[in-house]
C-alpha cells in the first residue's frame, strides 16, 4: 500500500509537470498579449504589469481577423454538413438494406483511403480545382473538405448503426415506412448523438486544415484563420504584441467551445479512432 | 422488411452522391498522378512522356533523401518516444484518483488547436532572443546550451518534432485511457488479490488488455507522421537549407516554386507507396506478435 501511494507521488509530480508544459506556452501568448513589445522582451515569464488592449484595438484594425473567422466558420459548417449527410445515406445503405455484395464493395473502396496519404493529391487537386473553375472560391475549400471527410466519418456511423438491433426498424415497417422513413423517422434520430459527435470532429479538422486552405485560396479576402495566422507572422514581424493579440483572438473561441463540449469532443475523438 | 430494403433506386440515392464525391477526390488524383509522375511537365505545356525519368531522378537527389529520411525520423520519433511516453502518461491518470479530468482535459487541449497557431507559438519558445527557451536556460545558467532552434541544421529537425509531439501526444493519450477504463474492473481487482500492483499491474495487466489500441495508436501515430507537412511549411519551409524537408513540403516547392510537376508527382507516388509499405509491414509485425490471453 505504501509502495503504491509513493508511485502516486511521482506520478502526480510528472502530470502537473506535464500539465504546465502544456499550458505555459498557451498562458504565455494570452499574457504577452496584454503587454507591450519592450515588456515582452524584457519579461517574458511574468505576469503583464499593466493590462493593455492596445495590441487588440491594433490587431482587430489592421488584421480583418474577423472576416477570416467568418470565413472559416462558413466554410467548416458547411462542409461537415454536407459530409455527415453524405455518410449518414451511405452508412445507412451499406449497413441497414440488402445489397450485401455491393455493400460490401463499396466498403472495401472507402477502406482504400487508409493508404492514400491526401498530401500526395494535393497537386492533382490542385489541376482539378481550376479545372472545375473554383479556385478562389470558398467552393475550392468546401468541395474537397467534404470529401475528406466521408471515410472516417462512413466507418463511424457504420460501427454504430451496427450496433443497434433491427427491431425498431421492423416496427417502422409495420407503420408503414418506406426505406426513406426508416432512415429519417428511426435511424437518424437513434444516431443523433453519434452524429454530433462526428459533426465535432470533422468540424475541427476542418477548421484547422491549413495545407488546402494556403493552396487553393489566393485573394486575402477569402483567406481562413489558420492561413491568417500564418501570415501575421509575417505581417507583424518583431511586433509580438500584436502578434500575440491575433493569435489569442483566434485559438480563445476554440478553447471556449472545447470548454463547453469537452465530453462531447473526447468521445467523437475516441469513437472515431478505436472503431475506425 | 426485406422488401423494402431492397430498393435499388433508394440505394443508389443513398450511395452514389457520397462514392462519386470519394471517387473524385481520391482515387481520381492518385490516378492522375500516376499519369503525370512519368512525364516531363511545367503545368503550362503538354506532357511529354519520359517514362520511370523522375524516380530515377529522385533516387539520385540528394535533398529528397534528406526529405526522406525526415519522414523516417517522424515516424521513428512517433513509435519510439511518443508511444511510450503515451502509454506511460496514460496509466499514470488512469490511476491517480484525484486531479484525473484536470489532467485529460489539459493534456488533451493543444490537439484541438490548429497547426498554425501551434507553430506559431512555438516559434516564440523557440526565438534566439526573446524566446522562452533560451530565457530559460539563460536563467538557469545553461547559457552555452541556448541555440538559434529553427535556424540551425542540426537542431531545427527536432525541434519541429518536439512541437508536434507537444500537439497530438495528448489526442492520442484520451484514446488510450479510454481503453484502459473500457478494462473490466474485476480483472483488475482479481490481478491486485494476485500481488501485480503498481507498475508491475501496468506491466502484466493493463498493457496487455490495452494492446488492440495500443496497435491503434502507433498505426495513427505513423501515418500521421507521413501526413505531417503543415508543421514544417508553417514553422521553417523546410529551412535552413532544407534540413527540415519533409516528402510532401519537397514535393510542394517542386510544383509551386520550380514548375517540375512531373517530378513532383513522381515524389506524390513515392509518398503513398511508401505510406502503404509502412502500413503493411507493420501490419504483418503486429499479426507475428500477437499473443492470447
């Protein structure tokens, strides 16, 4: 017993040691933000002597960051939409009507996403993008983030309808629902919790993805946050109060929402991973 | 029941929207890119076939092993440092009793973060002057050990590894502790009655319980290793001097800096070759090592 509660100990001194690691450098940009530049230099570690929001009425005039945000926020919500949709109806099919040999291939092709790295599309893409007349267009982004987003998202809601037995849907039948009906009388309102949590999940890749969004966005108008964020790096340069402000504005809306749905997150993380 | 779920018009309602969009987005561009990777092509002009040119050309290019063997270091950075590190944090809150939901909460939080901002703000930590490392063992009196990080070919490479292990070791950390409260509480108490307490339980009983998602993990961690180019675009480009190239930033800067897309698309085939290798061989390890309990 006492073996175990030294091993305790230890193990709380290296979580704590852990937990600051992750949280100092994220404090550090929030604190440095409030100071100004000769403060930040001279005092990195400490907390701001005075609070300023002198680095935020600067970044919000000059930055736009708001209309990136609202860029992003567009541009995500629509593509996870439109994602789950599309892999709610193939989940559905696949799992629930009795096609069993086309069901089946049309699984083992999503499979084949699992060895196709999406880095190594990207030039390809890229032709296609332009091919199509997009380029530039929230579509260029939109598009492509749907598609993404099927296959994890189908192996998700697949293991689920997997799990939950057929009776209610034979009641369905009974009332007289049609496959439609079934799907959206019984099915979806079963899986709306798991649906939730792959909306989350694929709402915060989305919202993160920096590769495509710097590729196939060239006009600073139509620009997402973390392509904005990039380039006030170089916007303001030595400036790191300004710079510290921009970046809070952007990372303190994620952490608002992980505060509030941070269940809901871990659980779409955990489902889509062990049973994908 | 059967009657209805054999509508075949409903099916293809069902299916074809999402396996078009698939189709397009997937395996479209592969095949394109199988297409392009044997031509000599600027992106302007026609193709003009040269047939296995650019693979040649890639065996014989220095910088692209440098890309190549940073995707290794990823990779083996991944398995060999993270995953243990992973398993290790994860038992240790799984067995702590107070402070457990601070601890993943926290640990878990720069996973959500964008890659952007994660590289940005690691690019504070890691400022020759004012950045906090070099603060730090400047205050320690480690002066001597205080680098320019991202400027110096030999530290910048780690120092880009760190960062990404700092945003996805916690990701990977709620994954594994969610398995490890999946274990059934009566094994546990059955392996303590048994004598296997402290580390001793971790190493004969959590572990092995674990390992389906342990398996998980270090498949996610490797192919998320070959995935990783927007922490290097974001943090260095590559620099200094390439030494922080992956496959996938080499192959960008072929197409977008120097207009070889027949070369670039060449690397793109590499890339996937060399993700499905990875996957496989690993596979085939973890189906050898497989152990019944």
């Amino acid at each position: 017993m006492k073996q175990s509660r030294s091993i305790n100990f230890v193990s709380h001194i290296i979580l704590v040691f852990y937990a600051l690691l992750v949280i100092y450098p994220l404090f550090f940009v929030i604190s440095s933000s409030f100071k100004n530049n000769s403060e930040i230099f001279d005092d990195p570690w400490g907390m701001p002597m005075s609070f300023s929001f002198d680095n935020y009425i600067e970044a919000m005039s000059n930055s736009h960051i708001d209309s990136y945000f609202i860029n992003s926020l567009y541009i995500s919500s629509i593509s996870t939409f439109a994602t789950i949709l599309l892999s709610t109806t193939i989940a559905y099919a696949v799992t629930r009507m009795k096609f069993h040999t086309l069901s089946k291939g049309v699984y083992s092709l999503l499979l084949l996403s699992l060895l196709i790295p999406p880095a190594s599309l990207l030039i390809p893409l890229y032709k296609m993008i332009n091919d199509f007349g997009i380029y530039d267009t929230p579509l260029a982004l939109i598009i492509p983030y749907s598609a993404f987003g099927i296959p994890l998202t189908v192996f998700v809601i697949a293991a689920f309808l997997k799990s939950i037995p057929l009776e209610l849907e034979e009641a369905g039948v009974m009332d007289g629902l049609n496959t439609y009906g079934l799907l959206f009388r019984i099915v979806i309102p079963l899986t709306l919790p798991t649906l939730v949590t792959v909306f989350i999940l694929n709402f915060i890749g989305n919202w993160n993805e920096f590769v495509m969004a710097n590729l196939f966005i060239s006009n600073e108008a139509s620009r997402t946050l973390p392509v904005a964020v990039k380039s006030f790096v170089d916007q303001y340069n030595m400036n790191y109060g300004a710079l510290t402000a921009a970046i809070t504005i952007s990372i303190i809306p994620v952490i608002l929402i992980y505060s509030f749905l941070q269940k809901k997150i871990i659980e779409g993380v955990t489902a889509g991973s062990v049973k994908g | 029941m059967n009657k209805i779920q054999r509508n075949l018009v409903a099916f293809a309602i069902f299916v074809v929207p999402a396996l078009a969009l698939y189709i397009t987005f997937y395996l479209v561009p592969l095949f394109n890119s199988l297409q392009y990777s044997v031509t000599e092509w600027n992106g302007i002009n026609e193709p003009v076939y040269t047939g296995l040119d650019n693979f040649q050309k890639a065996m014989g290019d220095e910088k692209f092993w440098v890309a190549f063997w940073n995707n290794i270091y990823f990779v083996l950075f991944s398995v060999f440092i993270q995953v243990p590190v992973i398993v290790v944090v994860s038992i240790m809150i799984s067995s702590v009793r107070r402070m457990l939901d601070f601890y993943k909460l926290t640990v878990f939080l720069p996973s959500i973060l964008s890659t952007a901002s994660v590289g940005v703000i690691w690019q504070f930590i890691y400022a020759p002057d004012a950045g906090l490392l070099n603060q730090l063992l400047r205050s320690v009196g480690l002066e001597s050990w205080a680098k320019i990080w991202l400027g110096d070919k030999t530290t910048a490479m780690f120092s880009i590894l760190i960062t990404n292990g700092w945003q996805w070791t916690g990701f990977y950390i709620v994954l594994v502790l969610a398995a490890i409260f999946s274990i059934p509480k009566e094994m546990l108490e059955a392996g303590e009655i048994d004598g296997a307490v402290g580390w001793k339980k971790a190493w004969l009983l959590t572990i092995p319980l674990i390992r389906p998602v342990i398996v998980v993990t270090m498949l996610l961690s490797i192919t998320g290793a070959m995935k990783a180019m927007d922490i290097v675009m974001i943090m260095t480009n590559g620099g200094p001097f390439h030494s922080t190239e992956v496959m996938a930033t080499y192959m960008y800067k072929q197409a977008y800096s120097l207009s070889d897309f027949g070369y670039a698309n060449a690397i793109a085939i590499i890339i996937t070759i060399f993700t499905a290798i990875l996957a496989l061989v690993y596979h085939v390890i973890n189906k050898r090592t497989e152990v019944d309990y």
